[in-house]
C-alpha cells in the first residue's frame, strides 16, 4: 500500500479516477477522492462536465451545496458502496477505492523523469514554468529523483493560465527544505496569493462560517505552497515516506463539536496529510469539560502549514478520545463527513496573530 501517496491518481474498475487523499490507508482500502467520473455511470447534479480521455466526465466537487453533495454521495453509496469504507475504528466513514479495485496507478515521479527528457526548448509556455518551479525547488536542495507531477500537468490536460501545476515533494525533510527556501526565496517569475486572492477563494468556497473572511486571508496568504510561477497557480504537496504516523488501529470515540485553544509545541507534520500539531497549554473554550487536548489532526489541506511552532493556536472541530497504547484526546479538522454535516461550517483553525 505504500506507493498509494498524497495528490497521485488512480483509475478504478469503474472507470472513475480519483486523487489520493492520505499517505496513510487502513489495510485493503485507498483513502481518496472521486476527481473525474464518466457521464451515464452515475445520476449526478449540480457538477461541470469535461470532455477527456476520449470521454463526457463528471468533474466531482465536494465543494457544493450540501443537499448536491448529499444526493451525489447517495449515488456513490447506492451504486458503488465498495467506494466508501465504513471504518468501525472510526465510527466514521471514508471516501476512496478498495485496492482490488484499482486498474491504473499513475506514477508521477516516473512522469516528472519523462517530463525531464524533453528539452526546454520544445516545451510550451505552461510546461516551462513547470521546469522552472521545479528548478527553483532543486535550489532549495532538493533533487529530482524526490520530485513528481500530478493531475492535469502529469495527464497532459491542463490548461495554461487556469490549471493548477501540482508538484509533489518526497520526504518531510525535503518538504521543511521547500518551505524554508520559498519564505526567503526572491524569483521574477514568483508570485504568492495575496490576502485579496485567499478572500476570493473564501467567498468562493464557503470555507467557515464562524472564520471570518479577513482571518482567513491573513492566516493563508504567510504560506509557501501556494502561489504563481509565470501566471500559473502552483500547489506543492508533501509526501509521507515509510510508514508514516497515523494508526487506523486505534479507537477513535467522537464526542462532539468543540472550540479549543493551545500553544504549538510541534508542527513538523503539519505538511502532510494526514498531518497534526501536538499541542500543549490547551483549553477547552466551548462544547465540553475540560480535558487535555493533545494535538490537532488535520485531514483538509487548507489547515496544512496553518501554524508555526510557539504560536497560539484557536480551532473548532470534532473532539475525540482515542484509544491505542495510550488513552488521550484529540482535535479533528476535515474528516469526509463534514461536507454534509453542519460540523463542516463551524471547522476552522486560526493562528492568533
């Protein structure tokens, strides 16, 4: 199961694709997301079509109106229930693709490698800027033997100036190397998003409705793995090696939605997903008792990165009590469910800057 990473994309049985969603994965099964879904197989609404692969897709969104992003995952759940993993561990559920079921890994550090053996000159503008970024992250230390390609850039679907480059980075320390570069790094063809852009996508998504807009501009708009790089968007993902952290094994009891606020003792995985900050100084500002939150887990990448170490953090998410080789409690920000519960409206994490 190892080399089913964060950001890479798989083809199912089914003909649908979907996009990695975890470095980590219960045994047998792929947390992901639908991304691309062929018209016909499923009754769907509210979402785009787009004409690849020789066919007319559904582009999935979770990002929609909730009674849409109900009634699309009934449709999963009722056509193909195999898609969604019931995880009593969790007493929760999971998108994604039991590995049975997968007909194509796409592997996107082969095509980066691929990408590499044409020259610059024979590339369009698009794929430059690709090789640019690129070569700006090989300043930063890191080979590319430890870089990969995902989605339309890898696929070759993209549209220059509107898709989203997505470059992969191997290896925490080679994520921590990327970000520390990129906070100092003075390039001509560099842009970050500014707090205007980040305030876009927050109206756009209906990120929180208890986050206000200016909040989230400011805390989104100090990070380095979003920006331009001549014209067009980059997102930079970094990828959990090895065995990774998360343990499906142990026993997660919901308890409800709280408010917390701590100080960031650790934020080192906080570049992963999924990531967590271990905490220390907490308390419990609404929803339940007191209890000693031990650190916030983060499934959604905007929470990624979202804090540094010696910052005070607020965020309200699903507490939980978890059970393995310790007993100790624990903050979760966006498990699959909060797209339709009225959790996901409320779930925020804010550094107090």
């Amino acid at each position: 199961m190892g080399k089913y990473y964060e950001a890479a994309l798989i083809d199912s049985a089914d003909g649908i694709q979907f996009k990695v969603y975890s470095s980590s994965h219960p045994k047998g099964f792929i947390i992901a997301k639908p991304k691309y879904i062929p018209c016909g197989t499923l009754d769907l609404v509210g979402l785009k079509k787009r004409f690849l692969f020789g066919k007319c897709m559904f582009r999935f969104n979770l990002f929609n109106k909730k009674e849409s992003v109900e009634k699309n995952l009934a449709a999963i759940r009722k056509k193909f229930p195999y898609y969604i993993y019931e995880c009593k561990k969790h007493r929760n559920w999971f998108l994604g693709v039991p590995e049975g079921k997968v007909e194509k890994f796409y592997d996107t550090k082969k095509g980066f490698q691929e990408l590499l053996k044409v020259p610059v000159e024979d590339l369009d503008p698009y794929l430059k800027a690709v090789r640019e970024m690129t070569g700006i992250l090989n300043d930063a230390g890191i080979s590319n033997e430890n870089l990969g390609i995902s989605h339309s850039t890898l696929l070759g679907n993209y549209t220059p100036g509107k898709s989203d480059m997505d470059i992969l980075i191997f290896g925490i320390e080679n994520g921590w190397k990327a970000v520390k570069h990129l906070e100092t790094r003075s390039h001509p063809a560099l842009k970050w998003k500014s707090e205007q852009d980040w305030a876009r996508y927050f109206r756009d998504r209906i990120v929180s409705e208890v986050y206000s807009e200016q909040e989230y501009a400011k805390n989104m708009a100090r990070k380095r793995d979003d920006g331009f790089i001549d014209g067009n968007v980059f997102s930079l993902f970094c990828i959990e090696e090895g065995k990774g952290w998360y343990n499906w094994e142990e026993e997660h009891e919901p308890l409800g939605t709280v408010k917390i606020s701590g100080t960031v003792k650790d934020a080192r995985y906080s570049i992963v997903r999924p990531g967590f900050y271990e905490l220390e100084n907490t308390k419990i500002l609404e929803g339940h008792k007191e209890v000693p939150v031990k650190r916030i887990v983060t499934w959604a990448r905007p929470f990624a990165l979202q804090a540094k170490e010696g910052e005070k953090v607020e965020a309200c998410g699903l507490l939980e009590k978890v059970k393995g080789k310790e007993e100790y409690y624990q903050l979760v920000l966006g498990y699959f469910d909060t797209y339709t519960s009225d959790r996901g409206k409320k779930e925020y994490m804010k550094a107090l800057i």
